[in-house]
C-alpha cells in the first residue's frame, strides 16, 4: 500500500507546483473537460478528497451522508454546483492552500487504516491502495486537461503505472457501463517511461500495444486512441480501446480524432 499512497503524494504534488506559478487569470480559463475552468478542476479534486476524509474517519455516517448528496441531486443540484458554491469564492492561492491541506491529510488518513479494512464509497468498498490508485488517476487525467490548456508537456513517471493498471483492470466496467457484451481482455504490451516493458494478460490472443503513457490519456480519455501510437490487434481489442473508460459514472465518450493529440517530442 505505502507505493500506491507514495505515488498519489507525487502525483499531487507536482501538479500543485505547476499551479502554483498560474496567475489569477489563468486559474480561470476555460479547460476542454466541460468548459470546466482551473479552478473547477482543483476544486472538483478538494471535494472527492473531502468524500475519502468522510470515508475514513466516520465510516459509520457514510451511508447517510450519501443520502444527502442523492437528495441535493434529486433536487436538480450537481456536485459542480455544490462544490462552486463552497469555494467557488476563494482566490486562486486560497483555492490551491485548500486542496494542498486535503490531498496531505486523506493520504495521511490513508495510511492509518488497518490492514484488510476498507473505505465505505459510491460503489463498493475500498481498499486503501485501491483508493489512493483511484486519487492518483484523476489528479493525473484533471492535471492533464490543465496541461493541455496551457501548452505543457507532462514527463511521464514510472508511477504512470498505477493508472495503466487501474485502465486495464476496468476493461470489464467499461462494456458493462455501456450495457455492451464483453470481448475476453486482450494482452496487454506497454512500454513504461524509462524503456521497461509492462505486460498483463499474457496468454490472450488479441493485443493492445504501445507507449504507456498512450494507454493512460486513452483509457482517462484525454486522447482518442487514433491520436496515439497504441496499436490494436483484434475486433475486441479494438472495440475496447474506442470507448475505455477508467473511471466511474455514466458512460463517457473520447475526444472527438483529431481534437486532442499526443505531444510528439
């Protein structure tokens, strides 16, 4: 567990040093994710940080916690608006003080639930690894669509790995999300950032292959796979990677081919 909540500290905190140098201007320009601003993006990661906080230390009110939220929803409330009208407010460096305090604490939380004890959230039960993997996945793909705004080139990190496994565990979610019959998981090639080959599925007949850090912008959809290197081999590989979906809700599409590409270096 103490890698997977050690690479959700790095992961946030070096998307905390690219905010930190943004102007007040900036933290509200618009991002491709929803017309969602900057700051919409950190305060959309302080509010699932909140849930976690909830989650660990009062494990019992979970059930009506949630509750609640289903009713403000039920109300034609979202939680774009419960989180705008929390802190919708703040500066730019309050915004970033307060995010900055909740990702260090839910990852010290995290770190202090026993072993085999698990987080009560949305859907089933998690882990504490689980959890953390699941943080870092969407600090990266959130970071991701601030990057893009700005021009930035992300390097890649080995603990990209996390967000490649959690893209692979999911191919099943990702049809049954979509009320889709499953094709059997293909074999999985992926080459990590400092030239090491991560491979799952070893024994499947059809293949995804390619950069990992293709793989992640595709199955986060912040590519579309026809934007990447990856390369598939088989109809269910293929059909997968068009529509993979890491990530809970609804069924979600990729950006549109050609709207958002792969910096090539």
């Amino acid at each position: 567990m103490s890698n997977a909540i050690e690479w959700l500290r790095e992961e946030c905190a070096e998307l905390e040093t690219v905010l930190r140098d943004l102007s007040e201007e900036e933290w509200q320009r618009a991002t491709e994710y929803k017309d969602w601003t900057i700051a919409d993006q950190v305060m959309h990661l302080h509010q699932i940080d909140n849930f976690g906080i909830i989650a660990v230390t009062t494990p019992e009110q979970w059930p009506d916690y949630v509750k609640t939220i289903r009713a403000y929803q039920a109300g034609g409330l979202t939680h774009v608006d419960k989180m705008r009208e929390a802190w919708g407010s703040l500066s730019s460096a309050d915004l970033l003080a307060l995010w900055s305090k909740g990702w260090r604490e839910i990852a010290e939380r995290l770190e202090g639930v026993q072993d085999g004890g698990k987080l009560p959230w949305f859907g089933p039960d998690m882990r504490p690894a689980s959890f953390a993997g699941a943080r870092q996945m969407e600090v990266w793909a959130h970071g991701q669509r601030i990057y893009d705004l700005l021009g930035l080139t992300r390097e890649p990190q080995a603990r990209i790995k996390a967000i490649c496994e959690l893209g692979v565990r999911t191919q099943g979610w990702t049809f049954r999300n979509r009320e889709l019959d499953r094709p059997d998981p293909p074999r999985i090639e992926l080459t990590g950032p400092n030239g090491e080959l991560w491979v799952w599925n070893e024994e499947a007949s059809e293949r995804v292959s390619g950069p990992a850090l293709d793989f992640a912008l595709a199955v986060v959809q912040s590519r579309n796979v026809h934007d990447t290197q990856l390369q598939t081999d088989g109809d269910g590989a293929r059909a997968w990677m068009e529509i993979a979906q890491c990530f809970a809700g609804p069924p979600a599409d990729p950006p549109a081919r050609g709207t958002r590409k792969v910096p090539v270096n």
